[in-house]
C-alpha cells in the first residue's frame, strides 16, 4: 500500500476551519488507498506568541525551557487535527516528537535529527489509523524535549517519509508551490513547476522561508521528490527534486533576508590561525555565519567581515568580545541594518557575465553594494535594508524570471527522461549516511589559478558593474569573487581569482580599471590553489569551515579568500602548500567523507 506524507504549515492550521479543510485532504488521500501521515505546525503565528510569552518574562530564558514552551504549540495542532478527523468519521491517533520516536542531539532551539523509529507508527498506519506528527520537535537521550529551529516542521515531514521510505512528500502551505522569488515580496514572481534540491537547498538558506534549508538536505540523501502546494486549492504545485527546471538558464531564482548584521574584526594579524579563533567561537554557538571576506591590508594586518542574521548579532558580539584579546584584533565594527540579495542558479558556473548582469541592475537602481560573495551556483550582495526591495525586484528582472525559460521541463518529462539507474546509484550512496550527519562528497584541489586583488574601491553604486562588464568584455570567465567591507576609509577591496592563463589580461583590464576609477592599489598572485570540500548542507554544519581553518593554520598555510555554500567550502591558498592541505584535510575529514 502506498504512503503518502502530508504536512500542514501554521497557516494551513490557522483556525477551526482550515484543521477541518487539512482533515478532510487527509482523509480523502486514505480513502483514495493510500496510508496517511500528516505532520502538523503550530496554530497561524502560535509560536511568535509564545517567544514573545517568553520575552515578556524575561530577555534570556534557558534555552530547554524555551523549547519546553514552543514545543506546545504543534502539541495543540496534532490534538485538534486528530479530533477533527475523528469528527468526519475516520480514524487518526496523535503524536507528540518523542512518541514518534524522533530522537535528536540535545542543541536546544537548533536539534539535529539523529534517529527515528517507526514500529509505531506503521503500527498505528496498518491499524486503519491517520497518524498525526506533531512537527518540529523531538527528545533527546535524556528525554528532554528539543525543537529543529523555526520552520522545522518540513524537516520533520521530510525526514518521516525518508525513514518511512514513503512515494510522496506533499507540504501543504500557503502558496500554490515554489516561486522565483518570495510573491509577497514581489508580485511578479512566477510559481515554478521544478525545482532542483541544490538550488532550493540555497535559496532556503538565503532566505527563502517557503521550505525549511535542513528538510531539502534529507530529500537530497534519500531521493525523496517533494510536492510543495497550496492547501486552499487542488491545483499541482512544485515538485523538488534531483533535476533543474532548465539546462540553460543561468539563474533560477532569487531571495532575499532582509534582516542581517554585517560584523567587522578590524586589524587582525595576518598570520595562520586568526581565522580560526574567530570563527570557532561563533562556530561554539551554533551561529551560521556567511559572506566571510578577508580584506588583506597592506600593513601585515587582514579585516574580517562576515553576516550574520541579524537576531544572532548579540550572541556573535558576545562570542567575538570572548577571543579578542588572544587573536590581538584591533576593533569590531557592525551595522545590523543590512539585507542580503542572491540568486541562485545550477547553470551559471557555466556562462560567463552573471555576475554583471546583477552589479549592473543593482548599479541601475542606484544601489551600492557592501559587500559580495560568489560559489559555484550563487551570488550575493549585501545591500542597505532600506534599499533590499529595489534591489530584489531589479535582480530578478534582469534576469527574466518572471519568464518561463523556452528549454523549462515539468515534473513528467523529467521523470520521463531519466535513468532510474544513475539516480538509485546516487540515492544509495548517499543513503548509507546517518540521518542529519555531515555528509561530505570529496576533497578536491584546482591548481591552475591566480588571484588579482584592487585595493581602495570606491564604495558607491556602478563601480562592481563597471569593473566586471570590462573583465567580460575582455572574454575573461572570473571564478570566485569578494568585496569586503573596509571600515576604515570608505573604500572596498575586490579580489577575483581567474584561470591562470587569463592572469596578464586580467591584469591589463585591471590596471585600466584602476586608472579609471582611481583605484590605490593593485596586487596579484600567479601562483594560488582552490580547494574545495564538497557536501550537503555544509554552511548549517557550521564545524566544517572551522574545521578547515583548523587544519590549515595547524600546518601553517594562510587562507586568502574563502567562500561558502550548502554545496561547498573553497578555500584560496598558496599553491606551494596544495599538497599538503589536502592531504591533511581528507584526514581530518576521514570520518564524514563517503
Ligand atoms: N521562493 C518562494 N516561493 C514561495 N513562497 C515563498 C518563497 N520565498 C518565501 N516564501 C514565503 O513562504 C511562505 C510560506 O511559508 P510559511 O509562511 O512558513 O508557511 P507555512 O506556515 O505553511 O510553513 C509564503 O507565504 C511566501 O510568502
Ligand atoms: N511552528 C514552528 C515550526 C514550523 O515549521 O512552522 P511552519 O510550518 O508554520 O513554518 C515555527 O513557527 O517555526
């Protein structure tokens, strides 16, 4: 008999008549044969209630009381779907997150799924009954209760029909699927009918809310295709799942978290292992941490800046104020009224002016660009909050995603055109991994670049757009890109890294960038490495960036630039030291690499 997992959001369960409408899908789904687990959130904004209860109590509850008190939330919803289920005349039975048996770590506010068991519920489902999940929460070994972090609900869904090996994961929300950007947010948006798990996995994690970033990790391991669809109507949605929409199109959407803190550690001594002090006291607090630039000064000393949500401002401060005096930093400078802009998209490591076209319509409605990082399929760019939404609808017209790509494939055809064959390989391994354990895919080492870096960038509109528009037209295909924050005076750093072969032409278009717009300082390097370590979910597995840095500083190598992504951690090094870096970094990596 086949299995269905169904999970209501808060806003599918808001009120009296929306548990009725989720019961009635839910029993419609078991009358059609199917065997039905629903997994239910918090009633509309229950949860914010009950965090501010909280706040009114006091600034800092203990971190197991909260999760004591949002885990009531789902337990009110389960009871109430399950009553109304009964009420329609079928069966149902609810559960709490330790009577399903979801075993977590004992991070507070932030659990990691470990282990599930199912006896009972295939019990309860091969007795007639609709099982009812409370998502979001579960018990750790101590039977303390714990919460997946907000909008854990999907990650609950997800990971019950990967364990329950089930033939579909519909999440039922308040929009009829996944759009190319948040449709409140801009109202152009166009609802998509495929998405890939890569890209959704990176559009979660930059602000995307529509599906928790953690649930997409598990669909990803255990092949689970995901239906996201409105629970107000019968119309087909979006299906996640292993293959993009298009082949061709550079981007495939955008986002955008309106609310970040940008944090500078000014004057850090440019010497291995600062870093690493840095990160790994933020890293000890669970804080996810992103568009990490190091401006290299001239002085023998590098600034830091990093973002980090703005909620968790106050914690990273806390964790900085901790290492300052050891790693010797100057200063710290922050601005917590920044948002970050990205897009996102599988096909553009492939095309070359992607980074352009998004300077150049930032540039176009007039708004300056903080900072910028780049990874294999996104491109970010910290702009003022107070400019976030010209900048979200400027980036997604310039590149028409309004538009349905000419090559776009719905679900069907894909399913059609694919080799089930490659795609158990690629499931099976990855299967072999325990639940929410990092799971990494390899180690590799790109030899052949170089790195050209401007000092002294003018910090107004137009100058990015300039300088990468000069770079393409020179047919040049830039890899990593990063503008750091420059706290001091005003100015930026931009650094690139370029196939070697292209290093002198890159150097000519620079050179005539820097006398264009008076630029101080041009520096080069002809002789660097990447090397990048590739996984899922690797920027909420926060120990991974530390874990390099680690590495790297125990043996002396300096990182020069580093990106982050779910997909992957680049680091830039001195090719001398190539060798050894990977060498070490798949020791210390032995564990998680399959
Ligand atoms: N790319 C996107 N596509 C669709 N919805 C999005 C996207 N980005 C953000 N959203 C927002 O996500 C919301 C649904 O998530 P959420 O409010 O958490 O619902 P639920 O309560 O069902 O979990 C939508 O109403 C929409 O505003
Ligand atoms: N109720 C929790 C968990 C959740 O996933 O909710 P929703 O499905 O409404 O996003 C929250 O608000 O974070």
């Amino acid at each position: 008999m086949s299995l269905i997992v169904q999970k209501f959001g808060g806003t599918s369960v808001a009120d009296v008549e929306k548990i009725r409408a989720a019961a009635r899908k839910a029993i419609r789904a078991q009358r059609q044969g199917h065997q039905v687990v629903m997994v239910v959130s918090a009633m509309g904004k229950n949860t914010d209630v009950l965090l501010d209860l909280a706040g009114q109590i006091g600034e800092n509850p203990p971190a197991r009381e909260m999760d004591m008190l949002l885990s009531t939330g789902e337990q009110v919803s389960v009871a109430l779907v399950a009553m109304a289920i009964h009420e329609l005349g079928a069966k149902a039975i609810s559960l709490t997150g330790g009577q399903i048996g979801m075993k977590t770590d004992n991070s507070f506010s932030k659990a990691r799924i470990q282990s599930i068991s199912t006896e009972r519920i295939q019990r309860l489902l091969s007795e007639g009954n609709i099982v009812v999940a409370a998502g979001f929460q579960g018990i750790d070994d101590d039977l303390n209760i714990t919460t997946l972090g907000r909008g854990g609900s999907d990650t609950t869904a997800v990971a019950l029909a990967a364990v329950l090996g089930a033939d579909a994961c519909e999440i039922y929300t308040d929009v009829d699927g996944v759009y190319t950007t948040d449709p409140r947010k801009l109202p152009e948006a166009r609802r998509v009918e495929v998405i890939s798990y890569d890209e959704m996995l990176e559009l979660a994690s930059l602000g995307a809310g529509v599906m928790h970033s953690r649930s997409i990790e598990f669909a990803k391991k255990f092949g689970v295709p995901i239906h996201v669809r409105s629970s107000f109507s019968d119309t087909e949605g979006t299906m996640i799942v292993a293959e993009p929409e298009s082949m061709t199109q550079p981007v495939s959407g955008a986002a955008m978290t309106a609310d970040e803190a940008r944090v500078t550690v000014l004057g850090v001594p440019d010497v291995p292992g600062k870093s690493l002090q840095i990160f790994s006291a933020i890293a000890a607090r669970k804080i996810a941490v992103d568009m990490v630039v190091q401006n290299v000064g001239q002085d023998g000393s590098a600034d830091i800046s990093f973002t980090v949500p703005r909620g968790e401002l106050n914690a990273t401060l806390a964790a900085l104020d901790s290492v300052m005096k050891s790693v010797g930093a100057k200063g710290i400078t922050h601005d917590d009224e920044v948002s970050k802009v990205s897009v996102v998209g599988m096909n553009m490591a492939r095309q070359a002016n992607v980074a352009s076209r998004m300077f150049r319509a930032l540039a176009d409605a007039n708004v300056n660009i903080q900072m910028i990082t780049t990874s294999e399929i996104k491109i970010s760019a910290l702009v003022s909050k107070r400019q976030s939404a010209d900048a979200l609808r400027a980036v997604h017209e310039a590149f028409d995603l309004h538009i349905r790509p000419a090559d776009a494939k719905n679900w069907k055809q894909i399913k059609a055109d694919r080799s089930e064959a490659d795609f158990e390989t690629l499931v099976n391994r990855l299967r072999a991994d325990a639940l929410e354990a990092l799971t990494l895919t390899g180690i590799s080492l790109t030899n052949d670049q170089a790195r050209v870096t401007l000092h002294g960038v003018p910090d107004r509109p137009g100058i990015a757009a300039d300088m990468f528009e000069m770079i393409g037209q020179a047919s040049i295909f830039v890899d990593m890109i990063v503008q750091g924050y420059d706290g001091e005076d005003g100015s930026t750093s931009v650094s690139l890294t370029v196939e070697k072969k292209d290093l002198a032409k890159t150097i000519e278009v620079a050179k005539t960038i820097q006398a264009k717009h008076g630029m101080r300082d041009l520096q080069s390097a002809d002789h660097i490495a990447k090397i990048t370590v590739s996984g899922i979910g690797l920027r909420s597995h926060t120990h991974v960036a530390t874990l390099l840095f680690d590495r790297l500083a125990a043996d002396n190598i300096n990182v020069e630039m580093i990106n982050t992504s779910e997909l992957q951690v680049n680091a830039v090094i001195d090719a001398t030291n190539a060798a050894k870096a990977t060498d070490s970094l798949k020791k210390a990596f032995a564990e998680s690499l399959m």
